[in-house]
C-alpha cells in the first residue's frame, strides 16, 4: 500500500468502495469499514490492499480476519432495475448510502474510493483517487464487497446457466457477449448498459 499522505483512520473515520459498476448482470455493491490504526496496522501486515491487485484465495483469507478486527462495518447494493432506472453512478451512491447506514454510528468522516463525491451523504467526507491503495479502510471495504458481490454472482450462475457467470462475475468478456447475443438476457441484467453494447 502506498503512502497514505495523511489520511485519517480511527473510530470515527469509514472507509466506502464500490465493487460491479462496469458489469454487464446484476447489481452493484459497496461496502462501508471503520478500522482503528491497530486493526489497520494487523490487516496490512495480513497483505491487505486493493481487492483487485489480491487473489480470491487471498481475498477469501481476508474477510474473515477483516469482520474480526473492523470497529464496524456495513453492506449496500442497487440492483439492475435500479441502475436501468437511475444510471449507474445514483445506483451506485445508494448503494454505498446503504452500506454507510449499516453502520452502528454514523461516522465523522467518510473517505470515498474515487475522484466523485457521495452526493448523498450529508456529512463530511472526502475522495480518494486510488484510495483502495492508499487507505487500509478502503482497502478493506473493497475485499468485503468484491467477495459478497462474487458470491452473489455465484449463486445466481445456477439459476441463469450458460452465461458464464460464475468465471466472469458478470463482466463484459467476449464469452458473456457471445452468450447474450444467442440466448438474450436474463431480468438480471442491465438493459441500458446491453444497448450500448448490442446496439
């Protein structure tokens, strides 16, 4: 993880990311962490860093280690009828809305992973670009929501076989496109990003 050039961590401060915003099927999650710098200082040592620079199997090694040492945490998701309704950037603050309201307290201060700020949240906060690799908050936020939202996906691959989706998670990967052009898609998936794609 790379300097993290002054940002806070402590009881007061939660870490929130977003995990599916690109995907073609299903809904987008996030995840809300709060860490003190003891938990921080444990989970870092553990390898904690972006979820996408992880494996699974590491990822997998690090939830439940995350749920033990975390202050608090919380869950969110907008589904594809939501991000079909709204477009993908209001589904995706309600989903990290979400996962902010799971918190037992509200916290002081929000760091967000990105360059756009939570419009709906009406405390402080600040964003973060690259912040799953400079903020061990956000760092862990990214781990739980990538692995509730692939677990999900992977439930879902038995009741929508033939897509793939327990390999791609949903992604846009030739496969999946291949799948969506001969047998259309599922209520899951997100028609207004299909119409862009298929024309």
């Amino acid at each position: 993880m790379t300097p993290q050039e002054s940002l806070p961590i402590g009881r007061d401060v939660a870490g929130v990311d977003e995990v599916g915003r690109g995907c073609l099927f299903g809904p987008v999650f996030a995840a809300a962490v709060v860490l003190d710098g003891a938990a921080a200082e444990r989970l870092l040592k553990a390898g904690l860093t972006d979820s996408k620079k992880l494996s699974a199997k590491r990822r997998a090694t690090l939830v439940p280690l995350i749920h033990s040492l975390c202050v608090a945490s919380g869950m969110g998701q907008a589904s594809a009828r939501e991000i079909d309704a709204s477009g993908i950037r209001v589904a995706t603050e309600r989903a990290m809305l979400r996962a902010l309201q799971r918190l037992p307290q509200s916290p002081g201060l929000v760091l967000v992973d990105g360059n756009l700020p939570l419009r709906l949240w009406l405390g402080p906060q600040r964003t973060v670009v690259s912040g799953d690799s400079r903020s061990p908050a956000i760092a862990a936020a990214s781990v739980l929501a990538k692995e509730a939202r692939d677990a999900l996906i992977r439930r879902l691959s038995d009741r929508f076989p033939g897509y793939g989706l327990e390999r791609h998670a949903g992604y846009g990967t030739a496969q999946h496109r291949q799948s969506l052009m001969a047998s259309g898609p599922t209520p899951l998936h997100r028609q207004t990003f299909l119409k862009r794609l298929l024309g």
